[in-house]
C-alpha cells in the first residue's frame, strides 16, 4: 500500500494517533543553555522506522527572535539542532527534503515590512549555505514545499498573490538558481491553498493543492510527466487526493526543545515515496 493518499485518511490516522500517544513523551531531552543546544534522545518507538530518512525543520524563538532550525533522526536519537537562519525578520512554516546525493534543503517564507518572501538554504558539503531569497515577483509568498526528485533536482511550490486572490506557483532548481515561477493552474478567481509536493511509490512527482469548485473546497493533483503537469483522475473520473502519508503507524516524538509543535514540519523518505508531515494540519 502507497504511503501517499488523501488528505483527509491521513488526517484522521493521525489525529487517532496523536489522541492516543502523548506527542511530546517525557522520555524525549534535549538541553539549550543560552541558545546553545545539547542532543536529543528519540523515543524507544523510533526504533521501528527500517531504512527511512526522517528529518525536521521548525522555526522558534531561543531568545534571539524566531528563527530557522534543523534536526535529523540518526538511528535513535535526533541530531543537535542546527540554526539554519540569521533573520531580523520573522520567519516562519518551514520545510525541508532530502535527495539520494545527501543534499538537504530547507525553505521558508519571511515576512517584513514588504510583504513575505521566500527563503531557502542547502546543506551540500559539510556545511550550510547562506540563507539566499528565491525571486518570486510577488510580495506574498507562503505555503511553500519542497521536495527532490530522481535526479537530485529540488522542486518548490507555494501560494503567491499577484492580484485579489492567491494562486498555487511552483519552480526548481537548475544548477545555479531558481526557475521562474509558473501557475500550476489556469486563472481563476477563486483561493488555491495549501500545495504539497511528493514522490509516490513509483518516484513520480505529484504536486496537490486545494481550490474552491461548486461551493466547497476540493482537493486537486497533478503528475509530472517529465515535460508537463497532467491531472490525476480515478476510474470514476474525479480527481485523486494524493497528498500525504497513509500507512504511517508511528511517527517519531518530537524534541522538548520545540515549544509549539504546530511550527513544525517532518519530512520522511523511504522505498515507498517521500513527502512531509505538517503538525500544523494534525
């Protein structure tokens, strides 16, 4: 079974599960000490997860105002958390994927006194690079993810607003920057939210996002199929709901260290497909 299907079946999996497990066990420490950070020990159920990359990126305030942070589950035990932005602004909803080369990226709007942009960063070499804005032309940018695909290439897509209402844009990476942004849709007069990028059981890139139609909010999914984005349809011909994880039976404890667990976003990747988990949507 795909771990990918509706959103509304994973929601209510993992709300069941969430109900039934304490999200934030007692077992779990980490220590900051004045901004400094110590490590993380996972919760026993960790132990579970065979051959998965599962990796997390929040945004918190430590005292030197909200910022970037970053942690990986390594065997048990989550990574010490690293900062990954030095923003004056506030920053905020971040995610993050991994690709088969080992380089991580990490994606995030900010806003300021212009409206919100995009920011993102790339762990390549050992080192991280310099948070860098993603040129969108729009002053309100939000609700970005990302994920990396077969060929080590990132892909984004996110809610951009040009006009009254706000549309659903995507882009990638082609070696040195960002593509221009395109609509993953026709024009319209109605809200598209919510986009999520993933790589199905079989690898392919599906792009989903949520639009207004006949009087209520229906969910809307995309393949790409190396040149183009294609609609999915099921046999009865409506539009499949490939958004998020299905078959997840446990998901890892989150670190004490994050105080709002709603700021946070799990990216899991394994034989069965890649995408993120956004406690904010549990």
């Amino acid at each position: 079974m795909s771990l990918f299907a509706s959103m509304n079946h994973m929601v209510d999996m993992l709300s069941a599960f969430f109900l039934n497990h304490i999200v934030i066990p007692v077992c779990l420490l980490i220590v900051f000490l004045l901004g400094g950070t110590g490590t993380a020990v996972a919760d026993k159920q960790v132990a579970a997860h065979p051959a998965r990359t599962i990796q997390l990126a929040w945004s918190a305030d430590y005292g030197n105002g909200e910022q970037i942070f970053f942690s990986r589950l390594n065997g048990k035990n989550w990574t010490i958390p690293v900062q990954i932005s030095e923003s004056k602004h506030f920053v905020f909803k971040p995610v993050s994927a991994v690709g088969d080369d080992g380089t991580i990226w990490v994606v995030w709007p900010e806003s300021g006194k212009k409206g919100s942009i995009l920011q993102f960063s790339m762990y390549r070499n050992s080192s991280w690079s310099r948070p860098q804005p993603i040129e969108t032309g729009m002053n309100d940018n939000r609700a970005v993810t990302v994920i990396v695909d077969g060929d080590n290439r990132p892909w984004i897509a996110w809610t951009g607003s040009k006009k009254s209402y706000s549309d659903v844009f995507w882009s990638r990476w082609n070696g040195t920057g960002w593509d221009a942004p395109v609509m993953a849709h026709n024009e319209n007069k109605v809200p598209d939210l919510n986009p999520e990028l993933v790589l199905d059981e079989s690898g392919q890139l599906v792009l989903s996002w949520q639009t207004y139609a006949r009087g209520k909010y229906i969910t809307l999914s995309k393949v790409w199929d190396g040149r183009q984005w294609k609609i999915l349809r099921s046999g009865t011909g409506e539009n499949r709901k490939i958004i998020k994880m299905q078959t997840m039976k446990k998901l890892p404890a989150l670190p004490e260290c994050i105080p709002e667990p709603y700021k946070a976003t799990l990216f899991i990747k394994s034989n069965e497909g890649a995408g993120s988990v956004r406690f904010s949507r549990l």
